[in-house]
C-alpha cells in the first residue's frame, strides 16, 4: 500500500479527515478526483492553509496538510505555533522533500532546520519514518494522537527485506534497538528517517571488524526514548547521533539535553551539518560527498575510536559519570 492509498482508505473510514495541500500534490496527485470535497489545493500559500487546518480541527476535523517541508516549517511557522500549537490542535503537517531528500535542490530548498523548528513547539510531536512502509505503519498512531504532528514525508522502500521482519510494532515515543544490547558495547549508533539504512551497514562492516555496534533508531523524535539514550551513554563507550540536519537543536542537542537532566555525561560524536548547507546532487551523491554513506560512517566512528584510545589513561577504560 502506498501513503496515496492509504489516505484515500482513511478518508472512507473516517468522515473526519481532509486532504489539503499548497500546491504540493505529488504524493497525493490522483486524491482529487477520488476524494471530491475533501481534498483542498490552497495554491502556494502555506500560512493560509495552516490558519485553514486550525479552522478544520476546531470544527472537529483532522486536517492532513502537505507542502514542502522548508517553505511549511518556516514560511508557516508562525502560524504553525499561534494557531495549532497554542491551541494544541490536531493538525498532522507533512512536509515533502526534508533534509537529505531535497536532492539537487539548493539550500533555499533544504528543510535541515525543521526537527529543530517544530519539537520546539509545546505539544508538537515529530514523527520522521525510515521509509514508506514504516510511515503507513505509524499513520494510525500519529492521526489518532490528540496532538499536532509534523511528519517527514518518506516515500522510499526499506533497504532490506529484512529489516521488515525485525521491526517491533510501532509505538509513538518507542526505539528499536539492532545488534549488540550488551552492556559492554563499544559504539551505540543514534538516529532517525532513513539514515537508518546508512546505520546499519556501518553497523554491519564495524561488527565484522570486531567493534560491538548497536543501533538505536528513534521512531518518534518528539516525543524520545529517554531510556534508550540513558542505556546508550551508561552500556557504550562511543555514542554517535546521525542525521540528515543542523547539528544544532536536532538528535545532536535532544541528547546533550537528556544527559545534562539526568546528570550523566558520555563521549558524544555528532554526525551531522554543522552550520553549512550541504551540496545540491542525487541522493546517492550528496550521501558520498557529505560523507554519510556506510562506508564513510564506518571511517569516520574508527577515527573517533582511535582518537578515543589515545586519550585514555594507561590502564582506563572509557566509561559515563555521573555529575
């Protein structure tokens, strides 16, 4: 089942929901003639279809939105905060075309800010799923929530049959964990969206060169699995976070936020954008020269282990502490 068909289910089961869009119908392009009048095109005008989805839910509807994920996070942040987050409405914005997914487009394009930009919004959950079929897996959820949410749109296929089988049922504010779960773990690898996929092979190449590697991927970024961080800085020695977004207010800052409140602290590598804008090509491309394919990942944690190793005391290991 595509996202397509499924909002097209939804809407003959729910009288609730509505479909609307600012002129973003990629995802959603045969709905209008199936769905009639409950699909809504605003044109490119992302504020007024907010203040409209806020109209809708206070009427007992729930709006299902689409735009581009930059132009909806930050053009209509605004109103995303005053109408829907004050009012804790549940309004479900999808934004197309987030972080490394925006491709060739240029940085006016390239929604690397809108993790950060919307789990600062009180209420706001933030939901960015591996790929399609984890998407539909979590719409259930996520649409019956009383909440607003935002969504990363993510219309790819799982990297690995596979993968399918492992997955634990979906759970707003749950984790999965992937390889080593013992609590001697050399690396604990944190992420979301479908970086998951890159994840896994650097777990998969590390393990084969002897380094205990789990995965911990995040099903909602907002709400988090508190717990599954805490585990992570107490059982490893290395905990990275990998996401396709600013370093800034993203997984990076969610973790150094939970250590400083439990008072804990960890060796941290943020893989990440660090204030820069990354360079527009084909996925594939962007993944190789940003240096976030497998490959790199596994290269660059090896770098941080040895940096690491040579810092430790002669007979030390590296360990958490508490402050």
């Amino acid at each position: 089942m595509t996202y397509e068909q499924y909002l097209e289910q939804l809407v003959a089961t729910d009288d609730r929901v509505m479909v609307v869009t600012a002129e973003n119908r990629g995802a959603i392009r045969n709905l209008p003639s199936i769905i009639g009048s409950r699909f809504v095109d605003v044109g490119i005008a992302e504020q007024t279809m907010i203040g409209l989805c806020a109209g809708m839910a206070l009427r007992g509807r729930i709006p299902v939105c689409h735009a581009l994920a930059t132009f909806l996070t930050l053009r209509a942040f605004e109103f995303i905060r005053t109408d829907v987050g004050i009012g804790n409405l549940p309004v479900k914005i999808v934004g197309a075309v987030a972080g490394f997914l925006s491709e060739a487009n240029g940085a006016t394009h390239q929604a690397i800010e809108d993790v950060s930009l919307m789990r600062g919004i009180p209420n706001m959950g933030v939901f960015c799923p591996s790929d399609e079929a984890e998407m539909i897996a979590g719409l259930p959820s996520v649409l019956a929530a009383p909440q607003p949410f935002y969504i990363r749109y993510n219309a790819m296929k799982p990297a690995d049959s596979l993968l399918l089988e492992q997955r634990s049922a979906f759970q707003i504010g749950g984790s999965e964990t992937f390889g080593d779960n013992s609590n001697d773990t050399d690396v604990a690898i944190l992420t979301y969206g479908f970086l998951l996929r890159e994840a896994l092979v650097a777990q998969e190449a590390l393990q084969k060169q002897g380094v205990k590697t789990r995965v911990v991927y995040f099903r909602t970024v907002k709400p988090i699995d508190t717990a599954a961080i805490l585990r992570a800085a107490h059982e490893c020695s290395l905990v990275v976070t990998l996401e396709d977004h600013f370093k800034t207010g993203g997984l990076y800052s969610i973790v150094a936020e939970t250590l400083l409140e439990h008072r804990t602290t960890a060796d941290v590598q943020p893989i990440a954008l660090d204030e820069r804008w990354f360079k527009p090509a084909l996925l594939q491309d962007v993944l190789e020269y940003e240096g976030f394919t497998g490959a790199s990942l596994t290269e660059r944690i090896h770098t941080r282990l040895r940096e690491q190793t040579a810092m430790l005391p002669k007979n030390g290991t590296v360990k958490h502490q508490t402050i």
